[in-house]
C-alpha cells in the first residue's frame, strides 16, 4: 500500500521560511539552533522547508533559541480566510535565495551601517526605480 505524498502547507512552508530568515538574521548556523532546541539538523532542515510540521511548543523553543517573539514567524501571512496563500511561499523563496547569496548578505550588511533615516530613504528610492 502506497502512501500519497502531498505538498506542505503553506502557513507550514512560510513558518519554514520564516524560522530560516529570522536563523540567518541571527547569523545563528542550522547546527547551532538545532542543537539549542534540541533536534537533529535534519530535522531543522525540514523545519525551515515545511516539510515537517513545527508544533507550537518548538516554535517557542526556536523564537526563545533566536530572541525573536513567536509571532515574528507568522508575519507576511493574510488574516485567515483573507486571501489565498500559495503566493506567499513564492515571495519568500525568493527572498531566501537572495539573503542566503553572499551579495545578499553583504548588501544587507551595508544597509544596516546606514543610519535609520538614510535607509528609509534608500528604501524610497528603491521603490521610486521599480515603480518608473
């Protein structure tokens, strides 16, 4: 008898992303916040793609690893039955590809010397050469 495979869920996908991003922010290794919540790095890696769903109780385990709050992880999700969320995962895929790069983080790097006013400004300025 054959098991069906399905695809993960998105909201499990975006909290996946989402517990990558908020990792690489802390420059925190795969190894070192699976050892710090207590899971293998493989179970970390299919964490952070969605692969294995994250119970609620790991996820206050990962947010405590991280010093981020629980809820940073649901940010970007609609309000639920807002909108549909296979586009969600696209973003963020893409968004992961580009900080996990060197140039991605390095850029992000250099942003973070600027003053806050300065990269508001910088973030305007972006937003004005997409937009022409």
């Amino acid at each position: 008898m054959q098991t069906e495979v399905t695809a993960p869920h998105p909201v499990d996908r975006h909290i996946g992303q989402q517990i990558r991003i908020r990792r690489i922010q802390s420059d925190v290794s795969q190894s070192e916040l699976a050892k710090g919540i207590g899971v293998s790095f493989q179970q970390l890696q299919k964490y952070e793609r969605g692969i294995n769903r994250v119970s609620a109780s790991m996820l206050y385990e990962v947010a405590s690893c991280l010093k981020v709050p629980v809820a940073a992880f649901f940010e970007g999700l609609p309000e639920p039955g807002a909108g549909d969320l296979s586009q969600i995962a696209a973003k963020i895929d893409e968004r992961i590809a580009y900080i996990s790069t060197t140039e991605g983080r390095e850029l992000i790097g250099y942003i973070l010397q600027l003053p806050s006013r300065v990269r508001s400004r910088l973030l305007s300025l972006v937003s004005a050469l997409i937009e022409g």
